[in-house]
C-alpha cells in the first residue's frame, strides 16, 4: 500500500490565497515562464498541481518552468 498523497489540483482562488499573488501578477508570470503552467481539467476549467505550486513558493525568485514540469 502506498503512503504517497495524490497530487490535488488546485483553482485559481486557492493559488491566489497560497501565493499572495494577485490574478494579472499570476498569469504574467506564468507567461514569463516564472510560475507553473495551469492544466485544463474541463473545457472551460484549468487548475494548477498542487506540487507545482508548492515547489514554486520554496523558492519564487529563482523559479524556471525549464527545470520543473
């Protein structure tokens, strides 16, 4: 039996409330490439993996998304 926890995906406003980000300072950075990419989880639905998320908070300032998927 595996003690791994699944990856939850998680909605704009949980991001935004993790983060302290505001919705045009996210979306900017992830155009930049300095935050992780929202994936599409219904036609008009996207989220962010948790694990993303929470390796992005480790360290802000040096992010990459080349280095993390």
């Amino acid at each position: 039996m595996s003690t791994d926890t699944p990856d939850r995906i998680l909605r704009l406003p949980t991001v935004l409330r993790l983060t302290g980000l505001c919705r045009s300072t996210l979306y900017r950075k992830v155009d930049a490439g300095k935050f992780p990419r929202q994936i599409r989880i219904a036609e008009r639905c996207v989220g962010w993996r948790e694990s993303a998320v929470r390796d992005w908070m480790r360290n802000p300032m040096s992010y990459d998304v080349g280095g993390h998927q």
